[in-house]
C-alpha cells in the first residue's frame, strides 16, 4: 500500500489515508454565517475522497475576520449551519476539522476579488488590534496593542469558540498561528515589541499561544486532536526562524498538540519568498526529525507522486493541499488510481470508477 492512501491515527481521530483539505478562506459570509457555498465546497472535498477536511479560518470573534466575508463561530446561532455541514462530511467518510483563528493588525480588509486592502472608514470598517501598535503595510491604520484585559478576553473567545465546534460535531481543532495573524504576530519579534510578559523573550513571545491551548484543553474532549497551524520563518531578517519553530514545537509536544501543519510567511510585508513546488517541506522535515513530532507538509504540492515521495522520505506524516484541490475537489480520488489503490467511491459515482 502506498504511504499516501494509508490510515494514520491521531488520539481516537482515524483518518483513512494521508490527504488533507487545507483550510481556504472563501469570503462569502455574512456576519460569520456558513452557507450553502460552504456545504458544497466543503463536501465535494468529501465526496472527492480527502481523509480530513479543515474548514477555512473561522473568527473566534467579530473583530478577528480577515474581512467581513469572513466566516465566524463568535456566536450560539452560526453553529447550525456548521453542524448540517459537518454532518454532510461525516456522512461521506471524512474527518471534519476547523480552524480557529484571529486576524489580528490583518483584519478589516475587502473581499480578495476587490482588492483585498485595508478598508479604513464605513460599515465594514473596525477597529483591529494586535500585541504592538505596529501596522501590517504603512498605509494601513495602526492596530490598537491589546491590553492584558484584552488578552485574557480574547483567549477566552478562543474557548468559547472550541466549545461551539464541540457542539458543531467537528472531530479536530486547529489553532491558526501563521500568516501573520494575531496569534502569529505575538511569536515574531517583528511584530511583537512588547515589554510585559507578552513581549522581548522568546518564552513570553509564545505565551498567548501556550495559553489559548491552555484554556481551549479545558472544553475539548482529551481523545481528539488539536493541530497549531505555524509560520516555520518569517523569511525575513530579526523575524522567526525555524530554529524557533523547532524550539516551539517541543513545547507543543509536551502540551499534548497531536500535529504541526507547517507552513511559512505572512508576517512582513517586505519577505522575499522563493515559492517552488515542495518549497516549504523542509520546515515539515526539520520539525519532525529534530523533534519526532508529527508534521502536515504544505505548499504547492499538486501530484500524487510527489505527495508520496515526501511521505516515504518522512519529511511529514500528512499533506495539506490547498489550491490542487480547488482545481479538482476529487484529487484524492484520482491519486489513487495513479498509485494503483483500489479506494472507496461514493456508491452514487461507482459506474464511472473503471
């Protein structure tokens, strides 16, 4: 059996083989609420044959949205739509999963296909906030530096929001900090200048984070998986490095996180990145071989060889594809027949398998 298409067991999670739906921001809510877009979208992928699908960056409060198409889980009411959509999932053999996240200084920008800027002034204009008050671009407002009050209230939004995803049915959580979002902007020294305990050392820079998985261990149940979405570097001079995600993810470990889906960037707007296929599997690599954690490689993987050549080059346990999945929501389906497995079809496709 390939190593692609074999099962992998994180806690009482058994997902069926190693493909994973990495979350993808479609910005067609309306205050936080899933719609019929996001069924559909979410279970082709399920349909399609993924082992386990991560629904997009969901705001655990109003003011964490990327944009205000942003979907949420801030409040009771968006967790039926949720619930239907996972019990679609389910139904068709895939392990859903949410990601759990806050914007932070990246927050109150327009939808993608209008430009994606900051938008400064009207109805879908607020406040955003971050550990510094240190804008993302020159041009955008500054964010307001969270109080420790402020702090406290938001990791406890974190909870709330793991509590909700409970009540939703999804089976795994996964804390965003990358991208240079709010959780990822408390770990990097270039957008992090605090001088409490949540700023200068390394051990207070990764504080917030420490203490969101604090709270959300709390109210997630001890047998399922909680994954940390991390930017393995910065590619940026004085930013993180994978020396630090490193040094992170032994942490991580012995905070009980099952996995680390490893990605980079996000947090200078002046990075120079080399993108390339695979370009960010070494950082999957460094982690799981300094540390034996288990890693999720991602970053314009987009065939079924190459997927299966990192695994059986245990550079990463999983691989999250993103964009080869929005091109073709039954990648998983097609992949196994270039390996020569004989996987499971949804019984209404079957007449078309051979």
């Amino acid at each position: 059996m390939s190593l692609l298409f074999s099962p992998l067991t994180l806690k009482s999670v058994t997902l069926k083989n190693r493909i994973v739906v990495s979350p993808m921001c479609q910005y067609s809510c309306v205050d936080g609420f899933a719609s019929d877009w996001h069924l559909v979208h979410l279970g082709s992928r399920a349909i399609g044959g993924a082992a386990l699908i991560i629904q997009e960056a969901t705001a655990v409060n109003a003011a964490g949205r990327i944009s205000y198409g942003d979907m949420g889980i801030w409040k009771d009411e968006h967790i039926e739509k949720l619930s239907a959509i996972v019990s679609f999932i389910h139904q068709h053999g895939a392990v859903a999963g949410i990601q759990l996240a806050h914007a932070g200084r990246k927050a109150s920008c327009d939808l993608p296909w209008n430009g994606g800027l900051q938008i400064k002034s009207g109805d879908n204009h607020w406040q955003t906030v971050a550990p510094s008050a240190i804008p993302f671009y020159d041009t955008d407002l500054a964010p307001d530096a969270l109080t420790k009050e402020e702090i406290a209230g938001t990791i406890n939004d974190f909870k709330q929001a793991a509590v909700r995803a409970l009540k939703a049915g999804y089976k795994v959580i996964e804390l965003h900090a990358a991208h240079g979002y709010l959780i990822n902007e408390f770990l990097s020294p270039l957008s992090n200048q605090r001088t409490d305990e949540y700023g200068g050392s390394f051990e207070n820079r990764v504080r917030f984070l420490i203490e969101i998985i604090a709270a959300v261990q709390t109210v997630w149940p001890a047998d399922l998986p909680i994954f940390v979405r991390i930017s393995a570097s910065d590619w940026a001079e004085g930013g993180w490095t994978i020396a630090d995600s490193v040094q992170l993810a032994m942490i991580l470990q012995k905070k009980g996180i099952d996995l680390i889906d490893t990605s980079s960037g996000g947090i200078s707007s002046t990075a120079k990145i080399t993108a390339g296929p695979g370009y960010q599997v070494p950082f999957a690599e460094a982690i799981k071989k300094q540390t034996g954690m288990p890693t999720g490689a991602v970053g314009i993987i987009t065939t079924a060889t190459q997927a299966e050549e990192i695994l059986q080059q245990q550079k990463a346990d999983v691989i999250l594809m993103a964009r080869e999945l929005l091109r073709d929501p039954y990648f998983p389906l097609h992949a196994a027949k270039e390996l020569n497995e004989d996987v499971e079809w949804p019984v209404q496709y079957v007449r078309a398998k051979r």
